[in-house]
C-alpha cells in the first residue's frame, strides 16, 4: 500500500519551504503519493511535479478553496486537477486572493496602530521563502507578529488579534460553498470538505451543515485530519458511508509554520483510486 498524504502547504500560500523542499521532506518522510494543496491556488504545482518526479514521488494536482457555507468559513479540497488558466474559476480564484491581501493590509494599517508592525515587514516574511507567494494572508501577519515579539507564534496570534472577534479583524469575500464545488468540478476536479467538523472553537460543521454540502455535490469527506476527534470522524464516515462519498485523510503540513508531521494522517489506497480514476489524474 501506498503511503498517500492528500493535503499541504507550500511558501506558495501559507507553509514556509518552497514546493521542492516540501518534496524533499515527503520523500525523507517515507511518504509515496503527495498532493500539494495550497490555498486558493496553484502556483507551486509545476515545481512540485517536477520535483516529485526527480524524487520518485507521485504528485497530485490540487488546492484547498475558501469558501463560506451559512456565512461561516469552510475550507474545500480541489484533488486531481486545477483550473484552466483563464477559465471562470481562475479568474474567481485571482479575485478571492486580490480580496484577501486587501484584506490583510488593512489588518496591518489597525495593527501598526498599536504594535510594531508594517506591510513591508510583512511582505518581506512572505516573500523571502524561496517562491513567490501568491497572495500575502493573516499567516504572513501572524509570523511579522512573531517576528517583532508581539506573540509567540501563529497560534497565539489567531486566538487573538487575528481572531474574528479581534478590533483588528477584517473580513474578506469568499465564494460560496455551491459556488466553490461548482468551479471545482470544472476544473475536472473531486471537491473534498477538508476538517470541516473541526474540533476547533465554534468553527466545525454540524452533520447536518455537511449534509447540506453533500447536496451541493461535495464528493466526499477529509476524515483523517488532526482537527477531528474520534466523534467527528465517526460522524463524518457515517454520512459518507450512506452517501457512497470518498474518505480522504491528510497532514496539512505547512512546513515549520505549523506542528503537523507529513504523513500524520494518510488516505487509503481504495480513496486514492476513486479520485486517480474519477478525475483521470495522472500521479
Ligand atoms: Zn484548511
Ligand atoms: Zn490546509
């Protein structure tokens, strides 16, 4: 059996190796099959291809959408394939990631207020990782933060001035859920809810909120994630069992950005082949 690790990040979006490292680190991690899932975004998929190639690895193509179901935020997997260059979807995607580095600069201009902290810091963190970023988010903000020894790390930054009830927060236009797995599926690509019942404070879905996904044509569930206690997973393998929908699993690796090990969570050989064979995916 293959070792398959569906879902992470490179410095492209919010990890913090470029997507050859991240390779690298698969490949030291013992893993077979990776699939790089940066948000909103596909930028780091030819160097990850090319680097899992010289690595002997399998890469499948794929990105991790933002999107909001009942105004709250989800987070969908595209696996398989990208969107067309110039297609309706890419061009939403290009509006998504315009929409949240606005975003993100006014976040800094309330911060820089009252902490040490501009845009060109920043901008600096973000693109002084080897690639080029695709769009500059609250990840960026939060290691600017560090940096300047306002928090210790990310997560202490988005429990507080980073969180949605923080002075500081600034929404930004996502797509919504419909409207996501609809591109997704344009693209030729299987949409997976990535931890959408997430232990995490007030963000997980209820079954029936993911009921609701499923009637928008989600096509199946990521079940192994470390957000997910053993309730959720059993919730979430109930649902797609009755559905017939595929069960992925994945680290969410972003590099030293968060805590998560490559190949913490894996998809079974069976999932992998439902999306290679739906998708005509080449590894
Ligand atoms: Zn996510
Ligand atoms: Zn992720």
């Amino acid at each position: 059996m293959r070792a398959t690790d569906l879902h992470t990040h490179s410095a492209v979006s919010d990890g913090t190796e470029t997507p050859t490292a991240l390779i690298e680190q698969a490949r030291l991690a013992g893993l077979d099959i990776v699939a790089l899932t940066d948000h909103d975004t596909d930028r780091g998929i030819a160097e990850a291809r090319e680097a899992a190639s010289s690595a002997g690895l399998g890469l499948l193509p794929g990105m991790e959408v933002s999107a909001k179901h009942h105004g709250r935020s989800i987070h969908i997997l595209a696996l398989g394939n990208t969107p067309a260059p110039g297609s309706d979807f890419a061009l939403k995607l290009n509006e998504v990631r315009d929409s949240r580095e606005k975003r993100a600069q006014h976040i800094v201009e309330r911060l820089g207020e009252d902490f040490p902290i501009t845009w060109e810091a920043v901008l600096e963190i973000a693109s002084g990782r080897g690639v080029s970023v695709a769009s500059v988010g609250r990840p960026h903000i939060a290691d600017a933060l560090t940096r300047a020894g306002v928090v210790t790390g990310r997560a202490e930054a988005f429990e507080t001035m980073l969180a949605p009830h923080s002075p500081y927060y600034v929404p930004y236009r996502a797509l919504e859920a419909a409207e996501a797995i609809a591109g997704i599926h344009a693209s030729g690509a299987l949409a997976v809810g990535a931890h959408l019942m997430t232990v995490k404070r007030g963000k997980g879905l209820s079954s029936d909120a993911c009921q609701e996904l499923v009637e928008s044509g989600l096509d199946g569930f990521e079940v192994f994630h470390r957000e997910h206690g053993e309730a959720e997973r059993a919730a979430l393998v109930e649902i797609a069992h009755e559905r017939g929908l595929i069960v992925t699993g994945g680290s969410d690796y972003h590099g030293s950005g968060k805590p998560n090990r490559l190949g913490e969570n894996t998809t079974s050989e069976e999932s992998l082949e439902r999306i290679l064979e739906a998708t005509s995916a080449r590894l």
